[in-house]
C-alpha cells in the first residue's frame, strides 16, 4: 500500500478534506475506500506536514518453527510410551520368574481365645442356629483332609458342635419351633393376627398339657394360664379367633394370671383407695391376679397388685394384695395388702419419696433429691417422717457423669467410678490395693498407731 499523505491542519477544524493514496488501478478504487482518513482543513504552511505516515512493523512466525515444535512434542510422547513399555515388561518379567516358587508357610500356636458363641442365619436374617461355649468344638482336621475334601466330592468337613439350639420360622419370620439342648423341642401358634396364643414344650407334650393367651377385644393381653389339654391345632387352623376363644373357655385351665383394664376388678378394690381418689385408669393396668384355676371368681385369687394412677400415668397408689389365704387374709383389701404411695415431680417425672405402708406400724419412707439436671444426689430413709438417715450421697464430674457414691450417715464407705474417653467405666476406687492409688484420696488420713501409743487411744 502505498504512503498516505497528510496536510497540517493547525487549529481550524472547520472543515475537512478527504485524502487517499494515489491508485492506477480502477478496479481497486473501492477497495481503498477503507483507507481513506478525514483530517481538517490545514491552514499552516509547516513542512512537517507533508511528511509520509510509517507502516507499523507485523511480527510474524515462519511456519517451520511451528513445525519443528509439534515434531519435538510428538518425539517426547513417543519415547515416554517407550519407556513405559520397557518398564512394563520388565516387572511383568520378574514377577513371573521369582513367583514360580510358591512356597507355603505353617505355623503352630496355642489359641488364647476360648468361650466362641456361634450364630447361624437364613436368607431373610432370621436366627437358625445356635452353639453355645460349652458345645463349641474346634476343628481338628489335617491339612491333608481338608485338601482331600476340597478336591473330591467327598462330604463336607464340620466341626463337631454339640448342645444345638434351632430355630424354624413361619412365613412372617416367628418362631413356630425350637429345639434346645436342655428343654427339647417347643411348638409355638399363632392366630391370624400373628399374635401368639398357644405354646407346648416337651414336658407338656408328654402330659398332654399346654399353654395359653387370651386378648381382649384390643388386642391386650387379657389371660394366660396351662392348658390342662392337648392344644387344638383344628381350632387354631380355622383363624377364627371367637372359635378359639369358645374352645379355651370349654377347657380346664390352671395357674392363671388375669390382667384387669381400664377400670377396677371390683368394687371394692375402688374403695380401698378411697371414694374420691381419682384413679385414671382409662386404657391402663387396674389390677394383674393370680389364680389357681378357672373356677375362681374375680376375688377369689392367690395374690394381686392394684394399682391407681396420676393424670401423667405414674403410679401413685399400689396394693400388694396377699388374698384372702393369707395368714393375715379377712376380705378387707387393705387389711390383707401392703401399700406403697409415690410421689413424683410432675416435670422430670423423678420419685420424690416413697411411702411404705403410711400410717402403720411398719411405716418406712424413702425420699431422693436431685439437683438442677435431675441428677439424684441424696437417697435418705425415715421411719417416721421426722428423723432422717442418709444412705447414699452422690457426685458427679463437670461432663455429667457419677464420680463419686458416699454410703451412709458416716460415709463409711466411699466408691469411685472411672471411665475412659468413650465415657465407659474402665474402674471402680483404684487399680490397686495401694490407698494411695484410690481415686477418691480414701483411707489417706488414716491414724498411724506408734510402738509407744495405747491403742485405746487410736
């Protein structure tokens, strides 16, 4: 391209021309078009003005010195791979050669491990088998029985266990059967609710006897007693649980234990508690008996427990009912029982005190204090409410747990719990018989008789 020229153009920019570089060439005409510069009119007469614009200096690359870079890449990439290959094979070389000798290595030891318990599982994870310590044996086979039972079709090898237990499950994972090395074999049915309610074990199968449960109509278990009969497994295969129920009822049945919701077994068991003791008994435990046989009345049992409750659900009333048998037995249900009353913090739900047959002469009082975590730190009985002994005081490590138990009035004995990192307890006072070494300091202020001293005055 050739030189463009350029005019002074002072400091009138007025107006302004158009100047290009001369061009022979008509065709290029538009061509140059983008070469045309406007600069103002010039009205200076310097000479500096008419002086030729420099091209700027292009930088280029020749193409060989590219090519000669992709080859010098291409040359590293291809000796690398080759060093590669030769290293490959030659590890691949030596392992070959020196693993030729397989060698084998066989070391005798005394085992300090004893007492295994082994457990066997199916393929849904349900418990099959069990060994227990006793009847682990362990295997005693030569190496050369067990290459030649790998090698042949011969039977397996198995250690020989003893004292099994087994397992055999329905088709919702219950046991039905069971086989242990003391009792025998034991049965066990279910309703169609997968509930048990009956059960057989070898003493019983030999005298023709079972045992059973009954439920109520929620599903709670409402009796359990022997069945002085052969359990019929026609009724149970109907899955009709009325029918069972019907045959049950049908049936001798002793030792039974009867449990009682929802509200008193008797009249007069309420009144025991007293006519206006609120007893919240809706859908919990009212009173659980015993009975020898299923010709007893509702009072007629061997012994029982009632029981009366807080609006939270915590007992706070409990009859220990000795029956009508008893040596001290009248009718009276609480003259015939032992009564115990608790008292809780309606907040943390911690017994304050238990009283133990308030008001008699065999009147004894337990009461506990806590401290702001609800941690007990004092346990301390009385026979009269007035005059307290102290049992036991408690302390505990800034992280919560118990450090410290102090027994008795006099401390007259001290425990130390220790633990590790996991907040497991690894020891109890010391490791040792040393005093020194107790974790509490006890025994350090011990009195020290000396030859001269009267040991009357120690």
């Amino acid at each position: 391209m050739d030189d463009i020229h350029i005019q002074c153009l002072g400091d009138n920019f007025s107006s302004a021309s158009v100047t290009t570089a001369p061009n022979n060439n008509a065709n290029t005409a538009n061509q140059n078009k983008s070469s045309q510069r406007y600069i103002p009119d010039n009205n200076c007469d310097c000479d500096l003005c008419d002086l030729p614009l420099p091209l700027p200096d292009i930088q280029t690359i020749p193409c060989d010195s590219i090519l000669k870079d992709i080859a010098r890449q291409q040359a590293h990439t291809a000796y690398q791979n080759y060093l590669d290959s030769l290293s490959e094979a030659y590890l691949a070389a030596y392992y070959a050669k020196c693993m030729q000798a397989l060698e084998r290595f066989k070391m005798d030891y005394v085992h300090a491990e004893y007492h295994y318990t082994l457990y066997y599982y199916d393929q849904s994870g349900n418990l099959v088998k069990t060994i227990p310590p006793q009847g682990f044996k362990p295997h005693t086979f030569t190496d050369v029985q067990i290459d030649n039972a790998r090698n042949t079709s011969s039977a397996a090898l198995r250690n020989p266990h003893d004292m099994v237990t087994t397992y055999k499950h329905n088709a919702l994972n219950a046991v039905h059967e069971q086989h242990t090395p003391d009792a025998g074999k034991s049965n066990f049915y279910y309703d169609r609710l997968s509930r048990i309610c009956a059960s057989i074990n070898a003493v019983q199968a030999s005298n023709n006897t079972g045992a059973y449960t009954m439920y109520d109509a929620l599903g709670r278990i409402a009796e359990v007693g022997k069945l002085n009969a052969m359990v019929n497994t026609t009724a149970l295969a109907s899955n009709n649980i009325n029918t069972w129920r019907t045959w049950i009822q049908t049936q001798n049945r002793t030792e039974i234990t009867r449990t009682f919701y929802d509200l008193s077994a008797d009249i007069s068991i309420a009144n025991a508690f007293g006519t206006n003791a609120p007893n919240f008994l809706r859908n919990r435990v009212a009173t659980i008996a015993t009975y020898a046989d299923n010709t007893k009345t509702t009072l007629q049992y061997e012994q029982a427990t009632h029981y009366r409750y807080d609006i939270s659900g915590n007992v706070v009333d409990l009859f220990q009912d000795y029956g009508n048998n008893s040596p001290f037995g009248n009718g009276s249900i609480a003259a015939q029982s032992k009564r115990m009353l608790y008292d809780f913090d309606l907040i943390s739900g911690k017994v304050n005190a238990l009283y133990y047959e308030p008001g008699r002469e065999d009147q004894f009082i337990y009461k506990y204090q806590y401290d702001a975590e609800n941690r007990i730190t004092q346990a301390l009985h009385s026979s009269d409410g007035m005059i307290w002994e102290r049992d036991a005081n408690y302390y505990y490590y800034a992280h919560s747990p118990l450090a410290r138990t102090e027994i008795g009035t006099d401390n007259v004995q001290g425990v130390d719990y220790l633990y590790n990192l996991q907040g497991w307890i690894k020891g109890m006072n010391g490791f040792s018989k040393d005093y020194n070494s107790d974790a509490g300091f006890d025994g350090n202020n011990l009195p020290t008789p000396s030859p001269t001293s009267d040991p009357g005055n120690l």
